[in-house]
C-alpha cells in the first residue's frame, strides 16, 4: 500500500520535505549522517505516523556516487521514522539509479521531474510539452516493472506556465501507469495566489479523484506561503517545503510555517469538517528542528524569522511587558516550548531595566532603574548597537550598585 496516497486520499495532510534536496541549490550541503538525523526529527514531530505525514527527499542520486551513497544511507537509518524519496530527471538510467537507491526501504518512493510547459519541454528534453508527457507515462510503467515497492511520483516541472487540460490528461494515464503523486511546480516562483488557486482547481477538477495532487512551489515573489495554502485550499493535501525555507534562488515556502499554520489554525484553512492529522504534530519540536538546520547549513535564523527565530518569545519595550498577551497571535511557551525572555535595547523601560537586572542578580530601586535606563539607552547609540549583552549590564550593575551602597554609609 501507498501510505502517502492513501493519506492524502483521506484528507490527512502530508508534508513533502525538500531541506536536504532542493535545499542544497541554495548552495548548502548536509552530509549523510545529518540527513538521516534531520529525517528522524522531521519524522518525530508526527510521532508514529512519521511514514505517512512525512515524505523526505533525501536528494538526486544522479548527481554523483556521494550524492547516491547519502540517499542510500537515508533510506536504510530513517527506515521507518519519514517516507524516504529519491529525486530524478525523467530518463531511464537516472530513474533506474533512483529506485536503487531507496529499494528495500518501507514506504519508499522516487520522484520524476518531468517538464510540463512548452517552453521547459524544449530546454530540458528538446520535445514539446505533449511528448515529453507521453514519454513520462512510459517511464512510470518501467518504474513499477522495476521494483513495485518503491512509489514512483511525477513532479509536472513549469506548471505554473503550462496547459491545464493538457496536465490533467497527463495526470489521468499517469496515475493510470501507476503514479502515486503527480507533483505541480511552479518552479520559477512566478505564480500569484489566484493564479496559483486557479491551476490546482482546474486540474483536479478535469482529473477526477483517483489524482492525488502535490505542490511544489517556490518564493521568489515571496508567495510560497500564500500559494501552498491557495494550494491547500483547491483541496491539495500533499505540500512541499523546506526548513527555514532554503531551496534554489529566493528559496520555498518554509516547512515550519507552513506546519504551524495547518496546526493551529487547520480548520480556517481546511475547514471545520477536515481531519488533518493520523497524529497532530509536536510544534515544540520546531524550534530545536530550525536551530539543527540553520548551524549545519549557515542559513540565517533570524531575530524576525517566523516561528523559529530568535525574536520569538522576546520581550524589550515596556507596554509588551506588562501586557504580552496583547502583542503575540500565540503564547511561544504554551505552543512552541519558547522560555520568554527580556533582552535590554534602547528601547527599554525602567520595568524592563529592573526585570533584566534581577534576572542577573541586582535588585533595583527607582532612582538605580532610572540611571541604568538612561545608560542603556546612551550605550546603544554610542556603540550603535541594539541589544546589551548581559556582561557588560552586568559590570555596569556592579558599580552602579557599589557606588550606591557606598554613597549609603
């Protein structure tokens, strides 16, 4: 059994998980052994039902015998915690490489990138869009001749820019041939919302239900988020993203975003009557997930990063003190396991100053919350610095209070 598939078809939402292949266009590279770990992880937050929430791209086995060695190694070590899949181009030594790859692994699948425009059909395969979809159909059914236990899905490249009728047609013999998922990409980021809304609508309506439809797409106009929920919307199940969203050029919806949207606000973007989850996910573990990525691959984890970065659960100016609540759409200890903290900027007030100080051992009265307001503030324009680390506060906070006890005696 397809567990994807069938997790679609029954409404559950499936994340398809592109850190560590389309991830590494944005000139990033994970090693084997984090791969498999970062697979687990991404398998953990849905617990058991890892297998059937999860589809991990492990990366594109063609690229060279390292390349094949680490998804190898994926689809063995995360056996079990994530779907493991290989990516490929749509000819026959890659799919053949492919399915190697990830043969004997539960739930393994390989993905074909198969051009679905004009205009991508000529570049890529030097056919037209037609041929190299009949072509595709062909390589579906050689697949599945291959190993009939490795699940073979087609990504319809360019489909932002193609012919709707002419991909539901495809999608149909394709399905028909034995594809599991048949993947719509909006590979150049160029589609707006409606647009993006419109394509899913229309093909899946002329597909009929046996299509499981996936969307692939990426931000370059910064609206990877707002198509996968468009996406969604149009009755999609199967989305791709990408940790902190690293992916080829602007990059794609990131994977942490879009999880805690469905989570937390799944019946305003599915519907009251949806049933999203086989297992709700774990959003406490979407911080340590973010941090994992961001060391080994140097993309930045920002202070205004969403959901991960490192101005969630910050605290620096006074009203947002006294009254979090009023400034946050969610409590980040409550849902995401994020200890608030109250970081020192100029912007601070004497409640912020004094809070900052007891933190680091100093009780303040009135007068001393005062004067170490008025220094924090002069330090950050002097040094044209934001934020004050705890130790040069901390030194400051010792001759303030010294001089003060002095001046007592």
């Amino acid at each position: 059994m397809d567990a994807v598939r069938e997790s679609a078809r029954e409404g559950r939402v499936v994340f398809w998980e592109e850190s560590a292949r389309d991830g590494a266009q944005a000139k990033t590279l994970m090693g084997a052994g984090f791969r498999v770990r970062l697979a687990r992880e991404t398998g953990r937050v849905f617990g058991a039902d890892g297998p059937r929430h999860v589809v991990f791209a492990a990366g594109f086995p063609a690229v060279c015998a390292e390349e094949f060695e680490a998804v190898r190694q994926v689809a063995v070590e995360a056996e079990g915690a994530v779907s493991v899949a290989a990516v490929c181009r749509g000819v026959d030594r890659d799919v053949e490489q492919a399915v190697a790859s990830v043969r004997g692994s539960r739930n393994a699948r390989v993905m074909v990138v198969v051009p679905a425009s004009d205009a991508m059909a000529r570049v890529m395969v030097h056919r037209t869009a037609h041929q190299a979809l009949e072509a595709a159909v062909d390589l579906v059914k050689r697949a599945r001749d291959r190993d009939d236990r490795v699940a073979v899905d087609i990504c319809l490249a360019d489909a932002s820019r193609a012919d709707t009728s002419l991909m539901a047609h495809h999608s149909r013999a394709l399905t028909e041939a034995g594809a599991g998922l048949v993947v719509l990409a909006d590979t150049v980021g160029s589609q707006l919302p409606h647009g993006c809304h419109d394509m899913f609508t229309r093909v899946r309506a002329a597909c009929g239900p046996e299509v499981v439809l996936a969307s692939h797409l990426h931000n370059d106009l910064g609206l990877g988020l707002a198509n996968s929920l468009q996406a969604l919307a149009a009755g999609v199940r199967v989305v791709s993203g990408s940790w902190l969203g690293i992916a080829e050029r602007a990059g794609m919806v990131a994977t942490e975003q879009l999880l805690f949207l469905l989570a937390r606000h799944g019946e305003e973007l599915l519907g009251a009557d949806a049933e999203p989850w086989w297992t709700a996910p774990d959003l406490t573990r979407l911080p340590g997930i973010a941090r994992m990525v961001a060391q080994e691959t140097g993309a930045p984890l920002g202070v205004t990063t969403p959901i991960v970065g490192t101005g969630v659960g910050t605290i620096s100016t006074g009203t947002p003190f006294v009254h979090p609540e009023l400034f946050q759409p969610f409590d980040p200890h409550h849902v995401l396991g994020i200890e608030p903290h109250v970081v020192l900027t100029q912007l601070a007030s004497a409640r912020v100053v004094s809070a900052v100080a007891a933190r680091l051992g100093h009780t303040l009265d009135p007068d001393q919350a005062r004067a170490a307001m008025d220094w924090a503030k002069s330090r950050s324009y002097r040094t044209g610095r934001s934020v004050i680390d705890d130790v040069a506060f901390a030194a400051y906070l010792e001759g303030l209070t010294r001089t003060t006890a002095g001046s007592m005696r």
